[in-house]
C-alpha cells in the first residue's frame, strides 16, 4: 500500500511490473527465489522495478527476448490476474 501512495504510482503499473518481473525471473532458478513481495516492493528496489516498464528486455544484451519454457505468443500485457498467478506458481 506505501508504493501506491507514492508520485505517479499506479495499480496498473503496479500489476505490469509484477508480470514484467515474473517474465523475467521466474526461467531463472537463482532469480525465481526474489519473486516475493519483500523483493519487488522494497522501497530500495521498487523504483527501479517500477521504472523499467514496456518489453521484457535482455540486461546484457538490450534486445527484448522470450523468457525460456515460454511461447513466444505470450503477452504478460494480455495475460489475467489469475493467467498470472498460474504462471508464477508453475
């Protein structure tokens, strides 16, 4: 509740950046352990996930990439709450 009372932080900001992070992490085994809400809403990290919308990107390269293990139609813009929390949990 703190991050959404913070300047030009929204719900569905909020909710993108959750996809964008589990798009990112989640193939990932060392990563996949910080898809937790003491990671993604620290007040120390928080910004620098929130900031970071648009495509999932490559950190190394900065080319937009498909997450291993996922079709590439898959689309976290289009996917429902409950497509998303079905996805983090697989």
């Amino acid at each position: 509740m703190a991050r959404l009372q913070e300047v030009d932080v929204t719900e569905e900001g909020v909710i993108e950046m959750v996809k964008r992070q589990c798009l990112r992490w989640k193939p990932d085994p060392k990563m996949r352990e910080f898809l937790r809400p003491e990671t993604l809403f620290a007040k120390s990290k928080f910004d620098g996930y929130y900031a970071a919308r648009g495509e999932a990107v490559d950190p190394v390269s900065g080319s937009t990439f498909t997450p291993v293990g996922q079709p590439v139609q898959q689309d976290w813009k289009k996917m429902t709450e409950k497509e998303m929390v079905d996805f983090a949990q697989s």
